[in-house]
C-alpha cells in the first residue's frame, strides 16, 4: 500500500473514533425527533456541515494558535492523549444515567449536535495536532474527509442502523469504539512523553 494511503488512514480512523457518530447518532435523532424523516435529515446533514467548517477551521489556524500561546508539540500529544482516554473510558463505561434529551427542543442549530456532539474539544485538539505534525495539509484534510463521510453516512443511516442492530448492537459497537480509542490515546501519550524527553 503506498506510504500517503496508510498515512490518509492513519489520520482518517482515530477522527472518525472522536466523531463516534454510533454513539452520537442516537442523541442526535432524539433531538430531531419532533421533525418529519426528511427533515429529520436535512437538519443533520447541516449539523455535519457546520462541523466539518469548524473543524477545518482550527486545522489551518492550529499552528499559528500554538505559536501565539507558545505551546510545544509534546504537550499538545500528551494533553490530546488525555481528552482522547477520558472520552473513550466514557464510551467503554458509559455512565449509570446519562443525561435525558428532550425530543422536544427547538432546531438544534450548531449546538449541540455540530458542537460538542461531532466537533468537541477532543476531534479540534487532534486535527490541531495532526496539522502541527510533518504530513502536509493535503493529507490532514484528505484523512478528516473520509472519516467527515464515513461519519456522515452512518447518522444520516442511523434510523435504519438502530433498528437493524438494536440497542444492544449499538451499545456493543460504542464500547469496541472505545476500547480501540484507549489504545490510539495510549499511544498518543507515548508519543508525547517521547518527545519531551527528547526535546531535553
């Protein structure tokens, strides 16, 4: 496999992790719920839009807002490995009562689908820190597109998805998510720490 395939994917799959549109999907059909199928759609695929432009926003600015707080790359891979292990110990162990969403709130305008659902602190912390790092932005961008579709298809499938896998299928795939992301984290701490000690 040619060496800018495995470094598109490499980028691509820990991003559609932190997207986790399985475990999204569900909350943001309960938010659209009041609204007709077709529109139950369109809403998302908007949300979608509004989160690719955000994300793509701190891809190309992420470097320079490292320079002006004077933050080093060490520090952005060890503080992206912890919000990475945080969001996927919560994905492996959900909490006992999550918080209810009401079906019945208003047009969910880029809150809180967009933001934090798809683009939260997690997925601009790691398109930050892919765009600090040696692939060019052609490939960071290539890799946020394809996890943006992969991401994309799968909620705007989800109604079909729930019911063909139910709620224990749906809980499974959340949980297998997570447990990959610990390791994507674990590795991304690493990499940090390598780093440090190498700068010293």
């Amino acid at each position: 496999m040619p060496e800018g395939l495995i470094a598109l994917f490499e980028i691509a799959a820990p991003l559609f992790l932190i997207m986790d549109p399985i475990g999204n999907g569900p909350m943001a059909l309960a938010l659209v719920k009041r609204f007709p199928p077709r529109t139950q759609q369109k809403i998302i695929l908007r949300e979608l839009l509004f989160a690719l432009v955000i994300t793509v926003f701190f891809a190309f600015l992420g470097d320079k807002l490292l320079g002006f707080l004077n933050i080093e790359a060490s520090t952005l891979r060890v503080a992206g490995g912890v919000i990475l292990f945080i969001i996927s110990m919560r994905m492996v162990f959900p909490p006992a009562e999550q918080e209810a969403v009401d079906p019945a709130a208003s047009d969910p305008f880029i809150v809180p689908i967009a933001v934090p659902f798809i683009a939260g602190p997690s997925l601009l912390a790691a398109v930050m820190l892919y765009a600090h790092r040696d692939e060019s932005m052609w490939t960071v961008m290539g890799g946020l597109s394809l996890a943006w579709l992969a991401t994309a298809t799968i909620m705007l499938l989800m109604p079909q998805l729930s019911r063909v896998l139910g709620n224990r299928g749906m809980r499974a795939a959340e949980r297998l998510m997570g447990l990959i992301l610990i390791l994507l984290s674990v590795q991304m701490l690493e990499d940090g720490i390598r780093m440090f000690v190498e700068s010293l």
